[in-house]
C-alpha cells in the first residue's frame, strides 16, 4: 500500500469511525448511505450519518428490538434469468414467509429491473433498511450486491457505516461491508461487520479469488469480528483451501455438519 493509501485510509478511519486493515489491500472503501423508505415524499431516502457508537457507550438506544440473535439469508437472484421482476418478488416473497424470521438479507446480481422491484415492495418499504435507493453506486456493470437489514431487529442507531471495496476483479465486482452494533456479553456494544461478495466466476487462471477473499478476511479481522456471505464461486481445485487459508471459518460446516446445504463443492459447504 502506498503512503498515500495509508495516510488515506487513516483518515478515512477517523472520519467514519470504523477499524480498517493496516496492511496492504490495495484497495480503499468507498463509503455510501443507508436508506429508508420515507413515505411523505414516496421516496428512499438517505439516512442521516451513521450514528459511531463505541463498544463502551450506552445500549440505550442500540438494542435489537427482541434477543440479539441475527438470521441472515444470503442469494444469488440470477440477474440473467428470463422476467427478473417476477422471479425477485417470488423470492422476497419466500423470505417474508421463512421461519425463523430473517433479520438481515445479502443479494448477489441484482439487475437494475429487479432493483425496481425491489425497492417498489411494500414489505422492504416499510420494515427494511437498504444499501440501495437507485444504480449511483453500481458503476457500469449490468448488476451488483445489495444488503437489506430489518428495522424490527436494529434500530437505526445500530447501524453503522456502509461502504463498497473495488478490489481485484475481472468482471467489476467489489464487496459490499457494513459495521452493524450489538449487545455482547463482554461489553455493552460490540461492533459486528457484515460482507455481502460476489467473487469472480468461472474457472479462469490466474483466479482473482484468492486476493478477493485475503483482502476481504482483512477487512473482517480489522474489526474483530464478522461475518462474510455470498456467492464465492468456488470452481477450482484451489478454492477449497481458500476459507482455511485465510483462517476463516465456515459456520454452516460448523454448525450444521450434516447438512449439505443449498451450495457444495467436493464435501464443502459454501
């Protein structure tokens, strides 16, 4: 990392509130808003700036509504699937029913169509917060990641900065992070990131996955703790070790060690 990333990414650090790596990523945040739906105006609109609680401040106003616990559901909608509009409201659909009730949701290819959709769904209007109020922070590609948190776990004041990593990528694809704050045991708060990927696909060499994954496990050791969820595109041999390489770990396996799960590849979940 150059001096000048170094001095950037320090003051990008202080201005936002939020620990970010020390060693060299080549890459910077590009921090954006959230966003809520704001019914007098029929709009998205930005929230204020994020709120910088410390581990140490008050829970007052910080406290999920019911038990601390987050469900996050992770999907990749399939940009180029024929009538994205229907098949992304089918999905959201499938979400509002699901038990236990999700708390955090991570899209992968979501087309500008089914962003439309997305942000005209009633349900999201009234009880979601969005990374996304329009294509602003897309770039040229066809599709990119949006993360959507519940209002009825996290308060707004719970929720810290939003920000993209362009890093590395042969198909424009970055991560989208969030700082969110929780009650620990150990302290009243406790910073929890969120990394929804998209890591590049197809079984091109060299890959660009691994320097994807290394600098996004950075950014998760930064903070201390986090969780990094998406679509990983695992289709090479090399792939498997990615996650024990970067000494990360995969909590389905972990957890649900019987289970497939919905992705798999040569007896690993992913």
């Amino acid at each position: 990392m150059s001096v000048f990333s170094q001095l950037r990414n320090r003051v990008l650090e202080w201005r936002h509130g939020i620990p970010l790596p020390t060693l060299e990523t080549n890459t910077s945040p590009i921090f954006q808003s959230w966003h809520q739906f704001d019914t007098s105006s029929n709009k998205w609109l930005p929230l204020d700036s994020p709120h910088k609680p410390s581990e140490e401040s008050s829970t007052a106003d910080t406290t999920p509504a019911q038990d601390s616990k987050l469900v996050l559901a992770t999907w990749n909608v399939d940009a180029g699937a024929p009538d994205s509009a229907t098949r992304i409201s089918s999905i959201i659909s499938h979400l509002q029913a699901s038990a236990p009730l999700v708390n955090v949701i991570f899209l992968q290819e979501v087309s500008r169509t089914a962003l439309s959709t997305l942000l005209a769904t009633p349900w999201l209007r009234e009880h979601w917060y969005s990374s996304e109020a329009d294509t602003t922070n897309w770039g040229a590609g066809p599709f990119a990641t949006m993360t959507l948190v519940s209002k009825s776990k996290l308060r707004d004041s719970a929720l810290g900065p939003v920000w993209r990593l362009k890093y590395p990528s042969r198909f424009q694809r970055d991560a989208l992070c969030c700082d969110i704050f929780l009650p620990s045991g150990s302290a009243p708060l406790s910073r929890v990131r969120l990394i929804n990927v998209h890591l590049d696909s197809l079984p091109i060499q060299p890959s660009k996955r691994p320097i994807q994954l290394s600098i996004i496990a950075s950014y998760l050791r930064a903070a201390g703790r986090g969780v990094v969820a998406g679509d990983f595109n695992p289709v090479l041999p090399e792939d498997d070790a990615l996650i024990g390489t970067n000494e990360l770990k995969d909590v389905w396996a972990d957890l649900r060690p019987e289970e497939d799960g919905f992705t798999k590849l040569k007896g690993s979940s992913v």
